[in-house]
C-alpha cells in the first residue's frame, strides 16, 4: 500500500488552513498562545533546546506557536520555503538589512516609495556603514548601471506607494541575479492575493501586515518571506535583536489572511471604479491607478496582478490648499496614513506620510503639493463618490 500525495490546495484554501498545527486539545479555530516562555521537562532538555541539539518552544521573542502558524501561513501564500514575522512592516525592512549586511556593503532602491522606508535608507542605514543608491526610474539599464561589487539588495516596491508605479520584476529579478545579488519586492499594496513575486523570479517579499493583511486597521505587524536559508539568518538575529510579532497581533492576521482574497477583490473594483470616475473631474489634473488604460505601466500590472488593487492617487489643480480643501470637506472618508483598511482612508502624502523627505526628494519620487492618496475601502462607491463631491466641486 503506497501513502497518497500530500494535496496541492489553492490559496483560498491556503489562506484559511495552512500552517495550523492542533495542540493536544484539538481546537477547531488558532489559539492565541499568550506566553513569555515555555516550560522544559527537565534541565537537559533545556540544554539541548537552547543549543539547537532539540527542536522546540523556547522564548516568544522568537519561537511562539501562535506567530508560527501565522508564518508558515504567509509563506504558503507567497509560495517562499519560508517567513519570519515581526513588530512592524519597516521592523521588517530594517531587519532583512541589519540581520543580513554588514559595513561597506550597497542597496539599489527606487525613489517612489514609502517615506519612512526612503528615511530609513537615507538616514539611518549609511550611519551602519550601508550604503543606499536611488533610482530615478525601473529602467534595468539605469540598475545595472548602479551595481557594484559591494551590491547585496535591489529593493523594490510594486506598485509603489503612492503613486503606483509597476516594475518588471522579472526584468529586475534578471539584472539582480546576473550580477550575482537579490531582489527584495514590498508587496504591501497588492497581498500574494492579487501578486507572487516568486513568480517573476524574486528573492525576498516584504509586509506591513498592518495592511490589507489584518484588513481592519487594527494591529501593527510585518513579515520577510523567503528562502530558509535567509529565515535561518534572520531567526538568529531576531533571538539577540527581538523585533518580534506579539502573539495577539499574529492571531488577528491570521483572522485577517481568511478573508485576504474577498476583500482585495472588491478593494479593487471599488477603487477601479473611484479611479474612473475621478479622471472624468473638472478639478483632477491626473490620477495615478495601475487599472486606468492610460496608466504608464497598465499592461505590465495585467500582466503581472490578478487586479490592480485598492490605493490610487491623484493631483489636485490648485496644489495643497485644494489638496486640503478636499481631504477637509470629507465626512465619510478617514483622514489618516494608514491604508488597507476596510474602511476608506484619505490623505496628503507631502505632509504625511513623505513629510519627513526633503523638498528636493519629494520633487525627485514625484510627491508635488496637490497629490491625494485615497486607499479606497469596502463602503458602497456611490457614498464615497457623494462623500468626495463636495470637494471637488469646490
């Protein structure tokens, strides 16, 4: 008698199965396992464990069931061998780096992308030694061009935050891997629901769980998905450094993936649907949405996204003061910088969420004064048309 295949499942299946293992007490849901350590049966034990003569629980600062299962969960989704979780999504960013580099060593990374994460690179990294070059575009020519042999990373976000811009991961996984480095993806705005970087030949995947992960603005979190060898690393780090996911956040994620897929679905066609409707307004000079025909990289998006997701931003004619005007005159829409939320989020990046760049940044990644971020939610479309009205007519 010969044992039968392991099944292959779908990632709706994976998003709400994969990754549980049943304690002795066979719970039907996760339990959040809320827990500063983990009881030996004897001192050998502990020895062994500590070692890593034993595989087992140890400390919730890096081995916790909950945070687990979590993680092996993400993983599934995102096709990698493995994935380590952490406080935040720029926890996770600042981890992969720090975990993993060492002085004198380089990063490529693009200009359009999260203001912290741009902070971070520019600020803090080169204080450690790290040395960041920026892009000006996704050209594969103009990366090429900047690789050295001190060359670890190519950092990528796609689309970026927040004007959307789509690269060519295969392209870019191309130019990494002929020059012997790695493709780092953020793939915060689209979820392995509608995006697998694997696919296209990327190394390493990035998350802010805060996101569409969790869904409902409720928990702060982040993952690196890759290869077990780079985890292995990372686990190492993370059991001296300890930017660790709580097991109550892990918990709240996993709840969040078993929706994952419904929710970036309608995310997407509520925000396709936005997106139209505000390149046909008086007072929009442009809107940034990979789903509009008109979109740069269009093509490459279809190509690459199952759909084309839920954050889209335009310019106001008349710069900030309209850009305010807008955002001001809102009653449904939230005004904050968080974003994957089911509920609708509106903001001013220049002062917000790229605030902390330089003018001169700012102008160089595209973030001008009457740019508006709208991470669009779950509501009924024409209440948020109604609720962006007033606005624009203004």
């Amino acid at each position: 008698m010969t044992d039968k295949p392991e099944p292959v499942y779908s990632d709706d299946t994976l998003a709400i199965r994969a990754g549980f293992e049943r304690s002795s007490f066979s719970e039907h849901a996760e339990p959040i396992m809320t827990t500063s350590s983990f009881v030996f049966p004897n001192a050998a034990e502990a020895a062994m464990r500590f070692s890593g003569e034993a595989d087992g629980l140890i400390y919730s600062r890096f081995t916790n069931p909950t945070v687990q299962t979590f993680e092996r969960r993400l993983a599934a989704l995102e096709k990698t061998e493995s994935c380590i979780a952490t406080a935040s999504g720029m926890a996770a960013i600042n981890m992969l780096f720090m975990g993993t580099m060492r002085q004198g060593e380089h990063i490529i990374a693009t200009r359009n992308m999260f203001g912290s994460t741009v902070n971070l690179m520019k600020n803090f990294l080169p204080r450690y030694g790290i040395e960041v070059s920026f892009a000006n575009s996704f050209d594969p020519a103009e990366w090429s061009s900047l690789i050295s042999d001190k060359t670890r990373y190519l950092y990528l976000e796609t689309p970026t935050n927040p004007l959307t811009e789509v690269a060519d991961i295969q392209a870019m996984a191309d130019v990494a891997h002929n020059a012997g480095v790695k493709l780092v993806v953020d793939n915060c705005f689209c979820t392995p629901a509608l995006q697998k970087p694997i696919d296209f030949g990327a190394d390493v995947i990035i998350h802010s769980a805060t996101k569409y992960l969790d869904g409902q603005g409720r928990c702060v979190g982040g993952a690196i998905a890759g290869s077990q060898e780079l985890i292995d690393e990372l686990t190492s780090f993370m059991r001296s450094a300890g930017p660790c996911l709580s097991p109550f956040n892990a918990w709240v994620f996993l709840k969040g993936l078993e929706t994952l897929s419904l929710r970036m679905q309608q995310h997407s066609r509520n925000a396709a649907t936005i997106a139209q409707w505000l390149s046909e307004q008086a007072s929009v000079e442009r809107v940034y949405y990979p789903g509009l025909l008109n979109h740069p990289q269009h093509e490459l998006a279809k190509s690459q996204q199952k759909a084309f997701g839920g954050v889209l931003a335009f310019e106001m004619k008349g710069g900030q003061s309209a850009a305010w005007n807008l955002i001001d005159s809102t009653r449904l829409c939230s005004i904050t910088a968080n974003l994957g939320d089911t509920r609708t989020t509106i903001t001013h990046p220049a002062t917000t969420t790229h605030g902390r760049m330089s003018a001169e940044d700012r102008g160089s990644a595209g973030i001008r004064d009457g740019l508006v971020r709208l991470a669009v939610g779950l509501e009924d479309v024409i209440d948020l048309q109604n609720d962006l009205s007033g606005g624009l007519s203004a």
